[in-house]
C-alpha cells in the first residue's frame, strides 16, 4: 500500500488550439524570428504636494469647568500617629536583627540552589 504522504503523479492534458501559419513577407529577411510585442513604459507624472492649510486658531472654544476646591475636614485629634512617627517608635536594633535574618535566609536559599 503506497503511504498517502507521498504525492500522486498525474498527467494533464491541454488541448491548445493551432495558430494559423503566418505567411512570410517579403520584407522579412530569411531567418528572422518573427517580431515579438514591443516593450511598453508607463510614464507616472509625480504630482506635487497638496498645499498646506495654515494652523487652526481655536477662538471659539469653551473655557475649561473650574471645579471647587476639595475641603478637607478639620481634625483635631489625630487617632493614628503619621508614619513617620511610626517608623521613629521601632527600635534600631530590631531593624539590624530583621536584616540580618533575611541576609541569611536569602545566603541559605542560594547554597541550597547551587548545589
């Protein structure tokens, strides 16, 4: 059984129809190929650029909605503390014990990844 991948050869047939037999003239010298189309070249003329319209003057436009100013409300007694005041109240050395441990945690991870 032949594989189907392979294409199949197949022979096609087109009938064409004769062409008259041109009579030479006597013009023609003997051995001369008979004249053959003559080459045709299109000629495109370059048009030039449009002219340009002169920049648009916006005269007619609205004026932009001025919004009103956002008020805050006014608080007297602060429930949090800012964040600066937050980060003032931990202690330096917890800072430098947390930095540590994730130094170290971070070495672990790389020796255990290379080898």
């Amino acid at each position: 059984m032949p594989d189907s991948n392979e294409p199949k050869k197949e022979t096609v047939r087109i009938a064409v129809s004769a062409q008259p037999a041109a009579a030479p003239s006597t013009a023609m010298p003997a051995g001369a190929t008979p004249a053959s189309p003559e080459k045709e070249t299109a000629r495109i003329a370059v048009l030039p650029d449009p002219p340009t319209k002169p920049a648009v003057q916006m005269k007619k436009t609205q004026p932009l909605i001025d919004l009103p100013p956002v008020e805050t409300p006014a608080t007297t007694v602060s429930v949090r503390p800012e964040p600066q005041r937050r980060i003032q109240q931990i202690p330096i050395p917890l800072c430098w014990a947390l930095l540590a441990a994730s130094a170290a945690v971070l070495i672990l991870q790389i020796w255990n990844y290379l080898s």
